[in-house]
C-alpha cells in the first residue's frame, strides 16, 4: 500500500479486506437461500390468501 507522499507501509491488506467484505455480502444470501429450504412447510396450503 502507498500514500499518496510516497510513503510506502509494509504490510498490504487488500486481498484480506477484499476477501472480507466478499463474505459479509455473500453470508446473508446463503443464510436466506438456507432458511428458504430448510423451514418446515405448512400442509395442504393452510394460511394461504385467497382472492
């Protein structure tokens, strides 16, 4: 990583912090898509609307 006066610090964090934030947006997808599947259904339709 380097600033802009040319100081350049040792240790570059973009990978870990572009991994990271690839996880925080991804997690909440995959717990949806999980609890999508994974709930227990109610049978023969019971508290659906009807028209």
């Amino acid at each position: 990583m380097q600033l802009a006066h040319g100081l350049t610090l040792g240790v570059d964090f973009t990978e870990g912090v572009a991994t990271t934030m690839l996880i925080v947006s991804a997690l909440p997808l995959v717990v949806a898509v999980l609890v999508f599947f994974l709930m227990p259904r109610r049978p023969d339709g019971a508290g659906a609307r009807t028209p």
